[in-house]
C-alpha cells in the first residue's frame, strides 16, 4: 500500500516546487500536486519522483552500488567526515530546509539532521535505490527523485544548507535556492584520498584540475570555513569490495576484475582517506 503523507514530507512542502510549472506542491492522499493539476506520486517506500525526464543522460547508481555504500558507510568508516560536515553546519542561520545533492543513502544528510534538531532535510537523487534507502535515514528528512544538472525542484531562497559530499555541483541553482544566510557545504577528496587502490583496484584516480574545477564551481561564493581532513583506515577484503563497489569507479571496472583484484591482496589493506571540507555563503 501507497503510504500516507508523512510529517517530514509535509514539512519539505514548503519548499518543494513543481517541475513541470514551478507552482507549490500539496499533499493529494498518496500524491503531490499542484494548482495547475500535476501530480507526482508518493512511491510505497515514501520518495516522491520529480524528475521529469529529458535532461542529459546519467549513470544513476545501481542496486549493487547502494548496497555497498550503505554496508560501507554503516561501518563508521567515513564517520569523520560527517562529524566534519556536521560542524560546519553549524554556521547556518535562518530559515530553510537541508539540500543534499545527489544524496545517495542520506547518510550526510542524516548526521546534519541529527546535529540540527528541527530542521527538515531534502534528498535529491535520480537512483531509486538510494532514494528508497534515503527515506528513512532520518525521521526529518525526505527524499526526492531529481536530475541535480537541471532546475533544482525548490523554491527560491528555501535552503539554509546545501551538501555536496563527493557530488556534483550546480553553482547557479545552489545560490538561487540558498537563503540569504545559507551555507554551501562542500566535500572533495584529495590528490591522496585512496591512492593506495588507484593502482591496485583499477579506481579512478583523483583528477589533477580538481582545484580549477572547484574553484569554478564555487565562483560568486566566499569561503567561510574549510579543513583538510585525512586519516588512516585499515580495511579487510570485504570492506574493500564495498569500497570499490560503491562508487563511480563501479561502472568501470567489472564485478569479476573488481574480485580477482581484492583476491590478490595479501591481507588488510591501510588506505588514506584524505577530503577537503569547505563552508561556502553567498557574496
């Protein structure tokens, strides 16, 4: 059975547009609508789908992807980088919502929810894997389906705190949907975030334009806060497969190579984890 509207859905209405004409959305029973008549309906997992098709074509993560990073992420592995990412929340004042661009799991979304109480929390993805696994990472958050290259489906000046962790970034709707005291939080890796498996898994490497890329995604922002973080984590064949399993690098390398590889390894592997953590407000 279609599940009702839930509260933390009811709360994200306030900022939730129509993609189709950009009107306000209202709960219709186990839809979302808006004046115009566009309904968009509430998926029996609890996300709503407001991606309408026709933007350019993306590898959205798969089911296999999803799980891995749930199991990975669930494992603390990357906690520190959400406490990090918490704190620097703590900059955001106002009105408005949490955004996190293609979100994945909620998991960055849930430790900022959970270190601001009585926020609402959006998460837009276009994986309906993620999305099932991101409406219920917080009792305050929801999620969304959402190409995050095109027209975010948010009102303007809705958000107090827009995440990218390891994600795109559309600068121009990320300042349009930013309240006047909002803050863009983003995270990068590194030249050595997990250079030990580049070689070793066949992963992508980070790429060397990456300041370039950052600074140009950023332009019309002004730093406010930022940290390099990196640590050691020493991991096991499994937590390597999930690794290597739950992101881009997925979709270039075959799940049989990906085995063959970690079969290889001689034990537990010490593997740096290495981010920049960066608050952003509009100038």
């Amino acid at each position: 059975m279609t599940p009702a509207l839930t509260p933390a859905l009811t709360d994200a209405l306030t900022a939730l547009r129509c993609p189709v004409c950009g009107s306000p959305l209202a709960g219709h029973g186990n839809a979302l609508r808006c004046a115009r008549g566009h309904s968009f309906d509430i998926a029996r997992q609890g996300y709503v789908n407001l991606d309408t098709g026709g933007g350019r074509p993306h590898q959205a993560d798969t089911t296999v992807m999803v799980a891995a990073r749930e199991r990975f992420l669930g494992q603390g592995h990357y906690a520190p980088v959400a406490d990090a990412v918490s704190r620097l929340g703590q900059a955001a004042a106002g009105p408005g919502i949490v955004l996190d661009l293609a979100g994945g799991t909620g998991y960055y979304l849930a430790a900022v929810l959970t270190a601001l109480p009585g926020r609402a929390g959006i998460c837009l993805d276009l994986s309906k894997p993620a999305l099932r696994r991101a409406a219920r990472a917080h009792p305050r958050a929801v999620a969304v389906g959402s190409d995050v290259w095109r027209r975010f489906p948010l009102a303007d000046g809705s958000a107090v705190i827009v995440l990218s962790v390891f994600g795109p970034r559309h600068l121009a709707e990320t300042i349009r949907v930013l309240g006047p005291a909002g803050v863009f939080l983003l995270v990068t890796p590194g030249p050595r975030h997990l250079a030990e498996l580049v070689g070793a898994l066949g992963l992508l490497s980070v790429d060397t334009a990456k300041p370039q890329r950052v600074a140009a995604a950023t332009a019309g922002l002004e730093q406010i806060a930022g940290d390099d973080l990196t640590y050691p984590l020493r991991l096991g064949h499994a937590a390597l497969h999930d690794l290597a399993s739950m992101g881009p690098s997925a979709h270039h390398v075959s799940a049989a190579q990906l085995a063959d590889r970690i079969a290889a390894l001689a034990g537990p592997l010490t593997v740096t984890v290495s981010v920049t953590v960066a608050a952003y407000r509009a100038r």
